[in-house]
C-alpha cells in the first residue's frame, strides 16, 4: 500500500493538531470534561469527531487499495477526507461562527462514508462471486 499511508500521515498530522488544542486549554485547570467551557467544549467535539469518522473511511481505503482500486479514486477519496477534516476541524476547534467549515466538513465526510461503504460492498461482491 502505498496511497492510504500518505492520507493517513497527513491525517495523523491533523489529530495532533487538534489533540494539542484541547490539552492546551486543559492546562488551565479542566483536566477533566469541559468544566461549563463552549471553547472547551468544541475543541473537544473537533478532536472526538476526527476520532469517530477518519479511522473508519481510513480502513475502508486501506481495503479498496488492497484490493487495487485505480489509484485516482484513491487519491480523490484521501484529498476529499482531508478537505472536509480540515474544514470541520477548523470550524469547531478554531472559530465560533465558520457554519459553513462544519456543515461541509460534515457532508463531504458523510459523502465519502457512503462511496467508500459503496465501493467496498462492490468490492466484497465482485470478489465473492469471481471466487464462486
């Protein structure tokens, strides 16, 4: 595998970035929850979605690439995972009022949970049936 990796480093980037900036307002004295804090709390909520959707289309990327899907769908999947990470990291961890960081954020992410859940079923299919 060499595209998944690429993504997934660039990825991994990102979550430190948005580890750090929710243990730098820890520091003030929350160790634990958001303490009644909304930047607090959207620091954390930027950390824990990444958390929630990026390893699981990760996965899923990793199992098309295995299975040697074209890598320009690969590549459109991983620049399309990292262009919503970011617009929704960025509106929920760095500003209060980007609406428009977080709902596209969120909808290229649903997006690609759907090709990606799309493509591996076809995947699964495809090869379920060339070995019966």
């Amino acid at each position: 595998m060499i595209i998944t990796p690429l993504y997934a480093g660039i990825l991994a980037l990102l979550f430190l970035v948005l580890s750090v900036r929710v243990i730098l307002m820890r520091g003030k004295g929350i160790s634990l929850g958001d303490g009644g804090d909304k930047i607090l709390l959207r620091r954390i909520r930027a950390h824990g979605n990444f958390a929630e959707y990026v390893p699981f289309i990760l996965l899923m990327m990793g199992i098309l690439e295995l299975g040697r899907f074209p890598g320009y769908i690969l590549h459109i999947i991983g620049i399309a995972l990292v262009v919503g990470r970011v617009l929704h990291g960025y509106s929920l961890a760095f500003t209060e009022h980007f609406k428009f960081g977080r709902m596209w954020g969120a909808a290229i992410t649903f997006l690609l949970l759907l090709v990606c859940g799309a493509l591996c079923l076809y995947q699964g299919i495809n090869a379920h049936v060339v070995l019966n």
